[in-house]
C-alpha cells in the first residue's frame, strides 16, 4: 500500500457503515423485505454472554442446538458456567453446569432435554456469588414457570432481595439476577402479559443488565431488556435470534438490529417488537453483519491468540485505509466536535485500562512530539474518582478495544459532565463508549476473541498516530507532505510486523527452554516504556508468570535489587539511529543487569550490533523510526507469551479469573 497516494477505501473484511434510514416498521413480520442496505460489523463485548432462539411452534431440537452453538462462540465472555433454559411442552425445563460449556453439553448428552420451541443460553463470568451450579443462568422463578439470565450488575439487588424474601420466596443462588427471576414471574402473574412485566420490573432495576426470559405460558416468546449492557437481534425467516453480541448467530443470519439503551423487545418466531421504558414502540435500526464468521474462528492456529497475533499486519494495515479524503487530509471516522475547539484544546487526557492504556502511553510520546499539546495518560477507574482538572478546553481521547468497559464508559461520562470533548478509539462500532462520544476513529482490527489483547493494541495504538496527525494538520503543527510522508512510513508497518512474525519459530525455541521460569523482567525506556509493560502484562496474564515492566532509566532507583544470578530481564533497546543517546542508556541498562547475573533477552534493531556481546539471546525487528517502533518491537514479546503459556500447556485463549471485556466497575 502507498499511503502518499490517496488511499483506498474502508476495509472490505470489517467494513462498517450504517444506514442512515431506519426500517419504517416497528414491526418485523417477514423481516427480510424490510432489510434496509446497511454494512456494519458489529461485535459488542460484556461480561457474561448471552443467547436467544424463537422457532415455529412446533417443538423440535433446533433450538437446543442454536443456543449451545451460540454459546461456543460467545464462550470468550466469560467461562465459569453455562446454562441453558427451553420452552418445551412440558413447561420450562433448564440446565446448567458450573465451569465451561462442555460440563454442560456433558450432561445433556447423558440426560438430554426434550424437544423445544425457544432457548434461551448463558455463559457466565461471575460477579455475585461463586462459579456454582446454584449461581449459575438460567434463574428459575419459584413456580418453575419462568426462566432468566442475565448479564450485567443489579446494583440495587439487596433491598430486592430483602422485598422478595420477605414475600415467602427462599432464594436459591447468591445471585443478584435470581432476584429478578422472582420479580419478574410476580408481574406477569399480576399482568398477564411478559412484556409489560419485564419493562415494570425493568424500571425498578439500577445498574447493567441485559436480560432474556421465557414463560411457559408463552412458549413461542422471548422478552428481553437491556441498560448498559449489549443485545442485538438476529433476523431469521420463520425463526429470531438474540445474543450479546452477533458472533452468536452469525452462522444463522447476517441481518441484525440494534437495541437501544433501556428498551425491551419481544420476540417469536416471525416478529419482533421493541419499546422503550415508557411502552412507546421503538424502530430499531437494521444492519448487515459483513465479517466473515471465519473471522471469528481459529483459521488454523492452534489458539485465538497465535491467530491474532498473525492478523496484525492486517489489522495495522486495515486501521490505516481510507482515512484521507482526495485532497489528502486526514479525517475521523465520525465527528460531532467543531474544528475549531480542536484548535483550541490545550490538553489531551488519554483514559483507558490494560492493554488500551498502554496504547495511550505510546500516542503520549507521539503527540506531544507532533501536536506539542501536553498529553496525560490515565488509567480509567482511577480519573473517575480523583476529581480530575477537565474543562472545554480538554480532548479527554478514550481508548477501548470492546467500546464497553464500565471503567471506560464512566471516566468517559465524567469527564462530559464536566464540559470535555470525548473522542473515543474503539474496535467495536456502534458500542456504548463511541456511542456517547462526541467524534470516534474506529480501528479495524476485526472480532479479538482471545481474552488477551494483541491486534487491537496494534490498531489502537495505529490509530493514535493518525489521531495525531489529524490534530497535528488541524493545528498546523505539520504541512501536508509531512503528514504524508509519516502516514507512508505507517504504510510499511504490517510489512515490518510480517518480518517479524517470521522469526515466530526461533522466539518459540526461547520461550520453550523458559517456561519452567518464575520471574520475568522488562526494560525499556521512551516508547520502550509500555512495551516492556505491554510484554510483561502479556506474560501475567496468559503464563501466569511473575513479571513486571520498568522503564530502563528507573532501574538503578530500585528495581536493581531484583537482579540475581539467572533473572530473566528481557530489554527493549532503542534504535541505535534515534536522538538523545537513548541506545547508548539502554545498552548501558543491559551490560548492568547482565553482569549481575541476569540472562539477557534483548529485542532489537536488525542491524544493531552493539547490543550483541550483552545479550543471550536477541529478537531482531525491522528498522523503524523511534516513535513507530512499538508497532514492531511488541511482537516478539506477544510471541513469546503466548508461546510460553502453550509450553506450560496453559488455555491461553481463556486464562483464569479473566474475560474479555469488564463491563462492572
Ligand atoms: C489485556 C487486556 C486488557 C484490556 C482492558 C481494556 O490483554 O486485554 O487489559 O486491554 O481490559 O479493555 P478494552 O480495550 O475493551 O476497554
């Protein structure tokens, strides 16, 4: 690609756009001569996942069988038990098995279910209460006729708790969704009809939710609601699907609609009606899932995350097309802020959590060098609740991969509240975050189902570049032929990142003879800095493995004292061709550590050979210029994490107490 000449445009393999038109029903019978043309690749991530199925009346397995595929799919959600609930002629009957979805489908294949004409599944990432069977979804209402699952936190669950109990109903799970199971069978008993109990208890909730449930005496009917939590509706011909993100039916159906916030739908087999907190008929908006479902599986690596790893010349590439219009100026994907109060920022904040946050430290480096605006970096949860200084004049950017971190999405409110402009880079269009933004620059990295993130912290911190260069060309703090000539420099980035998923094979040699290690350090210092944090998060997560980032420079204030004979330290060293004799510092850094007995891993340059009598072993990347060089120099230290964690014959896709995206404060 030659990014000096305009671009193409968006990228055909994670496309987005939307209709503006909506569908002119409130109601879908036969849905698909209703479909508006719409492309959107959507894939909302929360805790918790989440799956619907509405069939004819007629009772048969499908059911069953589309809610324990969805389920698989939407197992990265969060793992600790699965459980699925069937409108049968038998009434209500439901399953659930603590621990991964096999515990489940285990025990179906022993004692299966009968056949059914709707289904309802989850697979549950715990908040309230332990991974049991008790706590697993679905939550039965006392009389057995009801089923609901959930997703999300009910903060005001202990006076519901207290309400319900004190009616004579013994709970039988530590859940906070349980209460809502007995609140909700209680309405429809008094009202006589699903939906408008769903949309009263709904309004007594306070807190996250998504909820599905199931009657028995509707049998072709599933209602759900949903408040800060996703559901999306799957269009189908004689059958709808619903399911927290469209992974759960897109091998079903690409035909999707979007619920919006506090809003309650119905569904059967061939009708969907959505209404908002006031019972007032919503029209939802249509859209057409355009990835592939290939995308979301593991195209013959051995786990997501190698996968993932590999997308990253894509993803890098793909979040670089079709951000300049024919004159060449850079632009943002969508934008509700005024040119001119761009002009007039004079401080960025960057809020973000994980992996994302380090992206910021990078964009930091970046665009204090190119737009001289002072840049912060603050994790999420922690600018929340420090009464942070924010006004007009404050571009507060929120990086998230999912667009749904609770932490996120409430710094992101905060810092509105208090007059900010929110731009948000996120790889989930149409989540909550770039929802309520006021301009958003999406990245194409396409669906990261590994809990780990890789290529979205490559196209995030991609993006932070352009984001850099469109403020840096709105502020005139560069002249176009400087902007393109960087973006033709980003435009050889997958090409160098290729370059190094080549030496996969000699990084999997190393982190094979290491994995019986305990304790793993990295050095970097400028944008080195959240590299090494990046590897050593890496490292934690899917190894399990003792490791922590410093900046090079800070080693001899205390972190020395760690060195002993046999420490693994792994360096990454600047390019021996940048400014301010930085190299020279973190050679110096290694020779330290080396000659107290560290073994010395060191990622650098090719070319560089003065980092060669100090290292045991080296990961060589492609010349870069500095500040682009994260691009490059966290591959190896991905490759080795993860090859590490398959070495020590750990699930590297699903790692322990974690889930992809944490949608609870
Ligand atoms: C680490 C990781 C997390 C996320 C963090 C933010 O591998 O994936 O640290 O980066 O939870 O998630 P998003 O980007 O979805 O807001």
């Amino acid at each position: 690609m030659d990014a000096a000449t305009a671009p193409p445009p968006s990228p055909a393999r994670w496309r987005v756009g939307l209709e503006q038109s909506p569908v002119s029903s409130v109601t879908f019978r036969h849905a698909r001569e209703h479909r508006v043309k719409a492309c959107r690749g959507i894939i909302l991530k929360g805790m918790c996942g989440i799956v619907g199925y509405v069939g004819p009346l007629t009772p048969s397995d499908r059911p069953l069988s589309v809610a324990l595929e969805g389920l698989a799919r939407l197992e990265y959600r969060g793992y600790d038990s699965a459980g699925v609930a069937l409108a049968t002629p038998d009434g209500v009957q439901m399953r659930k098995k603590a621990g991964k979805l096999k515990n489940l489908r285990d025990s179906l294949e022993t004692d299966p279910l009968p056949a059914a004409t709707a289904a309802i599944g989850h697979t549950r990432w715990a908040t309230h209460g332990a991974p049991s069977d008790e706590n697993a979804h679905p939550h039965l209402s006392a009389d057995g006729k009801l089923a609901l699952i959930h997703n999300g936190i009910i903060e005001n669950f202990a006076a519901l708790r207290a309400e319900v109990e004190s009616s004579g109903v013994r709970l039988r799970s530590e859940t906070d969704s349980e209460v809502v199971a007995h609140l909700l069978a209680r309405a429809f008993d008094a009202i006589g009809d699903l939906t408008e109990a769903m949309r009263t208890v709904s309004a007594r909730l306070q807190g996250a939710y998504t909820l599905l449930a199931i009657h028995e005496d509707v049998p072709g009917v599933i209602v759900g609601a949903r408040r800060n939590s996703p559901l999306v509706i799957g269009l189908g011909e004689g059958e709808n699907f619903l399911g927290s993100d469209v992974a759960a039916f897109i091998s079903h159906t690409r035909t999707a609609l979007e619920m919006g916030q506090d809003q309650i739908v119905t569904v059967s087999a061939d009708e969907v009606r959505v209404i908002d907190a006031d019972g007032a008929p919503v029209t939802p908006r249509e859209y057409t899932v355009d990835w592939d479902a290939s995308a979301a599986v593991k195209g013959g690596f051995d786990t997501f995350m190698a996968k993932e790893i590999h997308d990253q010349p894509a993803a890098v590439g793909d979040t670089l097309l079709g951000r300049a219009d024919e004159t060449g100026r850079l632009r943002l994907d969508e934008a509700r802020i005024d040119e001119s109060v761009l002009r007039s920022v004079d401080t960025i904040i960057v809020i973000a959590c994980g992996t994302a946050a380090y992206a910021g430290h990078v964009a930091k480096y970046a665009i204090e060098h190119w737009c001289r605006i002072p840049v912060e970096v603050e994790l999420a949860h922690e600018f929340r609740y420090r009464d942070p200084i924010v006004n007009e004049k404050t571009l507060v950017v929120a990086i998230s991969q999912s667009g749904e971190t609770m932490d996120t999405l409430m710094a992101v409110r905060h810092a509105r509240e208090q007059g900010a402009q929110v731009l948000a880079i996120c790889n989930t269009y149409g989540a909550t975050i770039p929802r309520e933004a006021d301009a958003v620059l999406y990245t194409h990295a396409g669906p990261e189902v590994a809990v780990a993130s890789t290529k979205a912290f490559l196209a995030q911190i991609t993006a932070c570049y352009l984001l850099g260069l469109y403020l840096a060309q709105l502020r005139g703090n560069m002249f176009i032929d400087e902007t393109q000539a960087l973006l033709a420099e980003l435009a050889e980035m997958p090409s160098k990142i290729q370059e190094v998923l080549d030496t996969e094979g000699h990084i999997t040699d190393v982190a094979r003879d290491l994995s019986g290690v305990d304790s793993v350090l990295f050095l970097g210092r400028h944008v080195g800095f959240p590299v090494a944090l990046e590897g050593a998060l890496k490292l934690k997560e899917i190894a399990y493995i003792h490791a922590e980032g410093f900046a090079a420079g800070e080693l001899k204030h205390g972190p020395i004292a760690l060195i002993d004979q046999g420490q693994v330290v792994i360096i990454v060293v600047p390019s021996p061709r940048g400014r301010d004799q930085l190299h020279a510092k973190v050679v110096s850094n290694i020779q330290e550590v080396r000659a107290r007995g560290a073994r010395t891993i060191v990622v650098a340059e090719e070319g560089d050979d003065n980092v060669e009598p100090y290292a045991d072993v080296i990961f060589r990347v492609p010349q870069t210029s500095t500040l682009l060089a994260p691009l490059v120099s966290v591959v190896p230290l991905q490759i080795f994490a993860c090859q590490l964690a398959s070495a020590k014959g750990l699930d590297v896709d699903q790692p322990r107490n974690l889930a992809k995206s944490v949608t609870v404060e």
